[in-house]
C-alpha cells in the first residue's frame, strides 16, 4: 500500500511497487490510509511522513497500538535526508526509511526485504 498526498509520488511508488506486488493499494491522507489498512490488511505499507492532518507518526502510531497491525511492515518515505531524521523514524517503529527522491532500484530492494520478513 502506498501513502503519500502527493499523486505524483503515489504514482512513482506504485508504478515500482506493482513490479513485486499483485495489488497496489493507494491513499493520500492518514485517516484514508487507516481506513483501507483495516479494511484490506496489506502486506506492506510505504507511508510518506509530512502529510497535512494525520502525519505519518500518527498513523504508524495508530497501527502499532492496534494488534492487529502491530507487525505490519511498514517504510517510511520522507524527503528529509538527515542521519537523525532516519533515526527518528526507526525509533518511531518504522521498520525502514528510505528518501525521496525515491530511486526504483533502492525501494525495490527495501520493498523485497520487507516481504521476505
């Protein structure tokens, strides 16, 4: 699943993600993203991090206090580059960072790593 209010950036990943996944769901805000997370239980969710109402500490704070989807895979995007703001995010629960601009064969290989876990 990819989340990102930007519809050029959703459709980079999905164009990426569609080489390794069956489906690929999208939403462009947090609240949006919790409501397909509940309803079709994704493998894996790439959530963008600066998003207006709902960032994505929010959500993956939502995600990791419900069981349901506290192991759930999730990669933070973010176009902030800086050592600490990778090791927010990773102390944040995120099981991988990756920035944009986002380059295929990086998220590809974050992607198959995430799946494989």
């Amino acid at each position: 699943m990819v989340v990102d209010d930007n519809p050029d950036s959703r459709y980079l990943l999905r164009a990426v993600l569609k080489r390794s996944c069956d489906e690929v769901l999208e939403a462009s805000q947090g609240q949006e993203a919790l409501e397909v997370i509940s309803r079709a239980e994704p493998d894996l969710v790439l959530l963008d991090i600066e998003m207006p109402v709902l960032d994505g500490y929010a959500v993956l704070s939502q995600l990791r206090q419900n069981p349901r989807f506290a192991a759930l895979p999730v990669l933070a995007i973010s176009a902030n580059a800086m050592y600490r703001d990778r090791e927010k995010a990773l102390a944040a629960g995120f099981d991988a960072y990756i920035t944009k601009p986002i380059h295929a064969a990086s998220l590809r290989k974050q992607v198959e790593q995430l799946l494989q876990s």
